[in-house]
C-alpha cells in the first residue's frame, strides 16, 4: 500500500527514525501509526536508545496523582511528577503521559526517596556497608563472602530508595529504568524524570 508524505513525517517526528525506515513500517503497518512506531521501535529502539542518552531533555510535563483509599475518602497520598523529554509535540504524546502517569501512580505505591543512584546520600550507604559488613564478620563469613553480602545489601539499599532501580509495580519483573527506556524507544526522543515529590498525610 502507498503512505502519505504527511504520515511518513510524522512517524519520523515521534520515533526520530530515518525516513525510509519509517516508511517501510507504515506500509508493514497498513498505515496504523501506533503499530508502525511499535515497529520501528523493534526494528531501531537500541539505535535510537543509545543517541537519546547524549541529548538534553528540556520540553515535557508535570503529572500530579491522588490516591484515595475508596471513592469518596479524602486523598492520603499525592504525588507531583516531572517527566521530561525533548519537544513539546512527544510530551503530549499518548505514551509519554501514560507513562507520567504510571509513574506517579508507581512512586505513591513504592515510595522512593531519589531518582537515581548518585542522588542517594554517601554517609547512608557507608552506615550500610559498615553495618553490613560488621554483621557477615560476627557470623564467621569469610572475607570473599562477606564482600559479596555488602555489594548486595548496597543493592538492595538502591532498590528500596532509588526510583529507576525499583521494580516497576505495573510489571515486577522489568525495572522502573527499563519501563522508561521502552516508551523512549518508542517515541524516539531521550525522557527521564526530572523530579519528584511524595506527599503523604501522617507520614
């Protein structure tokens, strides 16, 4: 089948693919755009993946979420989510806010202090390799074990307070970091949580 000039660019403008590949997916697609950028994201994703990370990410929105414990309860937890990318047109694309949103509604679930692992406070995790470490010592672990055990108590230390290191609570067995590059390769521009803020009554 013949695609129009105007689909191919907008293709491009959403993926950031070439034109020929984009053209080449909305024929394979039958013109269905949701289903041609699925398929230049299999075909292109990890390209268009690895130049994402080098650019800068200065359009996007702000998504703020209310969990409420049963209609008509007042709201216990809020979160306010800034959510980035690279142009105003892909923040208002449908995957990037449903992406805000899941987010949003991950971070009221999952409760993490920072988004990425160099935000996490470097005396906490000494406190933890220390104290890790004093425990493995006075259960008689020997020392090449007991390196171990603290490379994996920092690791957990991370999954607990650090966002992208989470597992994402829409589907456990991908991290937040991953949810988040699989909607970038899809819309083809880089996206990353700018910041974020939990609020929660009693907490």
């Amino acid at each position: 089948m013949s695609v129009s000039a105007a689909d191919v660019k907008q293709l491009r403008e959403l993926t950031n693919a070439p034109m020929m590949a984009c053209k080449k997916a909305l024929v394979d697609a039958e013109g269905d755009l949701d289903k041609a950028a699925e398929l230049v994201r299999e075909r292109t994703g990890a390209k268009m993946d690895a130049r994402a990370a080098e650019r800068t990410a200065d359009e996007g929105l702000v998504h703020t979420y209310l969990h409420t414990p049963s209609p008509g309860m007042p709201a216990k937890v809020g979160v306010m989510l800034q959510l980035s990318c690279e142009t105003d047109f892909v923040a208002k694309a449908d995957a990037v806010r449903q992406l805000a949103k899941d987010l949003a509604m991950h971070i009221a679930a999952s409760k993490p202090l920072v988004v990425r692992e160099d935000q996490v406070d470097e005396d906490l995790l000494e406190r933890e390799r220390d104290f890790a470490r004093k425990e493995a010592l006075d259960q008689g672990k020997p020392e090449h074990i007991v390196d171990r055990i603290v490379e994996g108590k920092i690791k957990k230390v991370y999954e607990d307070y650090v966002l992208l290191n989470q597992p994402f609570v829409l589907d456990p067995d991908k991290t937040v970091a991953e949810a988040l590059s699989e909607v970038q390769a899809v819309v083809g521009e880089k996206l990353e949580v700018a910041r974020f803020a939990r609020f929660e009554v009693g907490a």
